[in-house]
C-alpha cells in the first residue's frame, strides 16, 4: 500500500471502532445462531458420512479434508459415538452416518469462522479507510444471505472466505514491508483455502495476479521489486507444493480427478446423481463428464446482482450498486493495491462464460466475490457518508455528523425486502427433508420394543431417511438407533415391497413412503390395496400403518377457535360427547356418489383465520399451518379410486386444494395435515377454510377435535 493510502486510514483505534466491531458481529452472530439448530441437511450428510473415516481415509476420499478433519475432532469430543446403519443397496460408503453429535456443536467451528470473517474484513478496512468505511463492509457481509447461509453449516464455503480474506490482508502486509508476518499470513491462508475447497483456487489466483499487476505497474526502486516479489513467489511455491504432497500422498487418483475437471470431454455423461461437490466424491480419470459453462446473464442475475450484492430488487440496486462503483473509484485513487485485489476477484467469474468445465457452477463457488463486494461497499460508503457531510455542512450543519446514520437508513430502506427474502430462502434451503417432521409424527404411534418401519421410495440422493432414526432415538426413550438395522427396512420400488410383505410373515408395520418428486402413485395404490391404512400426511411424507398396530391415544382435547361457524351440508349430522377436556363436537357425514340427478359432493367445513377479523381473513405465506383432527370410518366404501376414498381439502375465493387422502379407518384415528401457503398451497387465499369430503366414496364418517394452528 502507497503512503497516501496508509495516510488515509483510521489511526489508533477508539472507542467508538470497539463498538463498532461489537455491533457488527452482534448483528452477524444473531442472524447465524438460529442456523446451529436446524436439522441436518443433505450436503452436511455427505461431510458426516466422510468424516467418520479414518484420518488417512479422508485423504484417500478427498483433496480438500480440513472440514472433515474438524468434524472428525468434533465429533471425538463426544463420547458414545452412535451410527446409523441402514440395510439398503447402497454403496458401503453411505451405510453408516455418525450422528451422535448435536447440530450445534457440528456448526459451531463454522459459525466461528464466519464471525471472524466479518470482525477480519471490519479491522482491515479499519486500518486502511477508517471507521466508517469498516461499518459499513462489515455490516454488509454480517447481513448478506450468502454468507449466513454458508456460515451455519458443516461445509466449505465459510472458511473459503476466511482464508480469502486472510490471503488478502497477507498481500498487503507484505506489500507493507512487514515481510515476516505478511508471508506466514499468506502461507497459512493459502493452505488453509486450498485444503478447504478447490474453488478456493479462483480468489487465490484473483489475488495472486492483482498483487502481480500491481508491483508491474507500480513505481519503484527495482531491488524492492524483486524482493517482495521473490517472496510471494516463494510463499505460492511452498503453498503448492504441500498441497500437491497431500493430494498426491492421498490417493494418486486424485490427479486424474483434478484433470477431469477440466479436460476435453469425449462423451456427453452426466455426474453422479449424488455428487455434491467437484472435490469431494471419487471421478473416474477416464470417465468424461458432461461439460458446462457458465452462462453470462444467469451470473449477472441470479448470482451477482441477488447473492453477491444481496440486492435483488430495483430500490436496492439504486443504492448498493452506485456504492461499489464508488468504492473501485476510491480504491482506484486512495488504495491501489486494495483496488487491483479487489476488482481482480470481483472477475473470477468471467473466464467460465467460455471454459467448459466439468462440474455444474453454483453461486457458492464466487462466494469469496461477496467478501470483495462488502469492502468496496464500505469504501464506497466511506466517500458518500463524506459528500453528505460536505454538503450537510453548507446547507444543514447539524446533520453534518449524522451522515453516516443517513446513509445507513437508506441502504437499509432500499434492501430491507431484499435481505429478508434471502434470510426466509435460507431457512427454507437448510431443511432436513421432512426428517424431523415424520420423527415427531412416529414418536407418539411406535412402540420401540416391538414396531418395525420401512421407507418407501426415499430420494437416494438425498438420503434423509438416514436422519429419521437418529431423531427418535431422541425422541423416543428405548429406541436404539444402533440396532435399528433389525426393525428399519427400506424399499425402493414395488418388488421391494412386496418381498418385505412376505418377509414380515403378516406382522403389523409402519410405511413413510416419500412424496413430492419422490412420489410412486403405483407404489400408493399398492400400500393402499394390501390393507395399509394412511394414518398421517406430513406434506413431505405419508405415514401408513400396516395392520392392527398399538395405537397412542390422542392428546389433551382442545377445542378449535371458531368451530360454531363450521359449514355443515343437508347431510351432517351435530352432537356433543363427553371428552377430557369436557363436552366436545363431534360431525357425522354421510357420503354418497354422484350422479345427474345428485350432483353433489357433501363436505364439512372449518373456517382457516390468520387475521384479525374473519372479514380480512387471507392465508400468510410462508406460516406452517397445522391441521389436526381426529376420524372414524364405519362403512366408507371406494367407488372407482380406492385411494380416493376420502380426502382433506383447502378452499378459498376462486381456489380448491387437495391436502390429503385416505381410505378410513373403522376406529378412531389421530391425523395430521401440514401446508404452508406459497409452497404447497396457494398464498393468499382469500376466507380460507378446511374442508372434509369425498372424492370417489361412499358412507359414513365422523370428525371430532378438529384444530388448525400457525406455528
């Protein structure tokens, strides 16, 4: 950095830079913690199933083993290590997931990562364009989805961009004079990065020419040159050749494996289906992978303008980017070697709108470009909180020092709706596939002495069912998900099925046959035909029962909000029992077939209500709605569609959904039906209201303890 630069930074560090920095990582820290607690999600999975390897084992499976090696450590910490091991025909590999430790703990050397990013990028700019300038790039990455997104999680991404921002603040030093620290930091970044993730090689080449560029061009005396130049010569030689010794020492396939990224494709054959990354899962040097490239507008879009920038939407646009224009042009005239280093990595992206490369590219690979765009905002910021306050100071002298805060409000103003957006994205992204959901569903019917439960048509690319036995063993005292092998079964098609039938010799069991794009009507209507009985819909997942299992009774009765407005057809019959919770209602329907002359479908409804009035009543989207109620089945007989028997149903203005069917049952049966409006129901429906009727049945059933809760 040029002495004009150094002039130009914060001085000794104050009062007010302390709070500054606690602010920000305080803002950084509470919009990462909720992300510790989430269930585990399916890349995470694939880092667990690798990190219950050997040592030298991680090393044969991958190029990059740091995170697997602090997972490994992680795990170590907590006694009794118990594995999930599943019976299925999957590679040996996949057969056992080490899920003793809790989530949090898992996450929490990542979160740590994260929160040193921000508090490094804040000090750095500190140092170099004073407080302001750090306020605001460190405010702008605490905030960014992205980067929460990849800061609460057990994978590459977080650490990609500590490393990143280590090996900038290493150039810098070095560029300095201070050859002994910037080396090591240099060093121990380029390490660090490399041994993380490979798309850790993008911002180090970024930085590595910047810095390059920079000393060609700069003035100065030949000696000083060639001396700091040797130096970060030597530093990326040192830095290579480890790594390469690790990859080398690991597997000799992972030199093929490096080149098969890149090499000629002779055949248009497409990855693994469960390939989560290009470091991670073995590639046959000789087998071609399908080549992409990286398309131009996708990028400027979708990865540049809504992840990197965080300012997806026009209003947002307006302020973020004016203010990473100004802060090149600042970088430019105040901070030349910040500004080489900087837009140098702000392009990495732009050799791939060309290159073919044989792995699919995702925003996660620029993430370290979300690091560079923070600190050109704040020294973007820096230059326009001083023209406010120039101009303040001719026109309105007492909003001189409130410049900065006016700046803020309308950064925020502009990128609120933005920036929660991608905070709800984010939570929906990180889920368990319904794990957790259809655990809590089983915990309350299985008895864990005796019930066996077989999955049906799980997403083997995903492999959450693998989490459904480790959330029981949590949930249910007794269920020992280390035996689990004995009494868990899984199938993947119809044969599997039927020979799993066979085998239980008419044992009563438990069926979770998977929904959504995992769906097998022909697999349903099988379940369905042998006498299974659908006992809960989760929305993600069916919960069946297979024979005359136990069953848990229902919970403390609660009477639902608004049941006197129910909307009963000619055909609903009304009485009061007796329950635990007092005299309760209790709707008897009798269904009949349609035909000219009665052309009617007899439904009962229950009102839906999120707002205040009924009048004003409209579906939140993104809330988790809740259904529950309990039904009884005496004479329900199917008309054409055995699996249409009965069904739940969402309707609204002008909108009709189906939540659920089921054939019956002959006895009381406890259900639950989850919708969330936007997902897998409409938003905004106008008067919503849950209604019970039939779809291809005839007979008589009964509802009672009907409730629909917000959660």
């Amino acid at each position: 950095m040029t002495q004009k630069g150094a002039q130009n930074g914060g001085g000794r560090f104050r009062t007010a830079d302390a709070l500054g920095l606690l602010a920000v990582v305080a803002a950084a820290a509470l919009l990462r913690a909720p992300g510790l607690f989430r269930g585990f999600w399916a890349d995470e999975l694939y880092t667990l199933r690798t990190a219950s390897l050997p040592w030298r084992g991680v090393l044969a499976q991958t190029v990059s083993p740091v995170i697997f090696w602090i997972t490994k450590t992680v795990l170590a910490a907590f006694p009794e290590p118990l594995a999930v091991r599943f019976p299925s025909p999957l590679p040996p590999q996949y057969e056992s997931v080490p899920l003793h430790a809790p989530e949090w703990a898992l996450r929490a050397p990542f979160l740590v990562a994260g929160l040193l990013t921000v508090a490094g990028l804040f000090l750095l700019l500190r140092r170099r364009a004073g407080g302001t300038a750090a306020l605001f790039a460190g405010l702008f990455l605490a905030v960014s989805p992205l980067h929460i997104y990849h800061s609460a999680e057990i994978r590459y991404y977080g650490l990609v961009c500590l490393a990143g921002l280590a090996l900038l603040a290493g150039l810098l030093a070095l560029e300095e004079g201070r050859t002994v620290r910037g080396a090591g930091l240099a060093a121990a970044a380029l390490l660090l990065g490399m041994l993380t993730h490979l798309s850790f090689a993008l911002a180090a080449a970024a930085s590595i020419a910047g810095y390059g560029l920079f000393a060609l061009l700069h003035t100065r005396p030949p000696a000083v040159m060639l001396r700091r130049a040797g130096t970060a010569a030597l530093v990326c030689a040192g830095a290579a050749a480890v790594f390469l010794a690790v990859v080398i020492g690991g597997s000799p396939g992972h030199l093929d494996r490096l080149r098969g990224l890149v090499a000629p494709s002779t055949a248009q054959t497409a990855p693994p289906a469960d390939t989560a990354d290009a470091a991670e899962d073995p590639v046959d040097g000789a087998a071609a992978r399908e080549k992409h490239v990286l398309s131009a507008r996708n990028y400027l879009v979708n990865y540049l303008a809504a992840r990197t920038l965080s300012c997806n939407g026009a209003a947002a646009a307006l302020v973020v980017v004016p203010l990473v224009a100004a802060g090149l042009a600042a970088a430019f005239r105040r901070h030349r070697l910040l500004f080489f280093l900087l837009a140098a990595n702000l392009l990495t992206a732009a050799p791939f709108f060309l290159l073919p490369v044989g792995h699919f590219w995702a925003p996660r690979y620029f993430i370290f470009q979300t690091v560079a765009a923070a600190a050109l905002f704040g020294l973007g910021a820096d230059v326009a909180a001083r023209k406010i306050a120039a101009l303040a100071a001719r026109t309105a002298p007492g909003l001189r020092t409130a410049a900065p805060a006016l700046l803020l409000g309308v950064w925020l103003a502009g990128s609120l709706g933005p920036l929660r957006a991608g905070w709800a994205e984010n939570a929906r992204s990180h889920n368990d596939w319904g794990a957790r959901r259809v655990a809590g569903a089983l915990a309350g019917q299985v008895a864990p002495a005796m019930d066996k439960i077989v999955y049906c048509k799980p997403h083997k690319g995903r492999f959450s069912y693998l989490l459904i036995p480790h959330y029981l063993g949590r949930l249910v005292p007794g269920w020992d998900t280390a035996g689990s092998a004995g009494r868990e079964s899984f199938c993947a098609d119809v044969d599997d099925f039927e020979d799993l039938v066979a085998a239980f010799h008419g044992d009563p069991f438990w069926i979770v046959s998977f929904n959504d794009n995992n769906a097998d009507p022909a697999l349903g209507g099988l379940i369905a035909a042998r006498g299974g009985k659908l006992h809960t819909d989760l929305g993600v997942a069916s919960i069946w029962t297979m024979g005359d299992l136990p069953q848990a009774g229902p919970g403390p009765w609660k009477p639902p909000a608004r049941e006197a407005d129910a909307d009963l057809p000619e055909e609903a019959r009304l009485e009061e029992v007796a329950g635990p919770g007092g005299p309760r209602k209790r709707y008897s329907v009798t269904l009949m077939l349609n035909d000219a002359e009665t052309p009617r479908t007899p439904t009962v409804f229950f009102p839906v209500c999120t707002a205040a009035t009924a009048g004003e009543c409209a579906l939140e989207r993104g809330a988790r709605h809740v259904v529950r109620f309990r039904m009884r089945a005496r004479d329900l007989a199917p008309v054409g569609n055995p699996k249409r028997t009965f069904r739940v149903m969402l309707e609204g203005k002008g909108s009709l959904t189906d939540l659920m069917y089921a054939t019956g049952t002959a006895g009381w049966r406890e259900y639950t039906v989850v919708f969330t409006p936007g997902a897998d129901a409409p938003d905004g429906l106008v008067n919503p209201r849950i209604g019970f009727g039939n779809r291809g049945g005839t007979g008589t059933f009964e509802i009672e303890a009907f409730s629909c809760v917000v959660e």
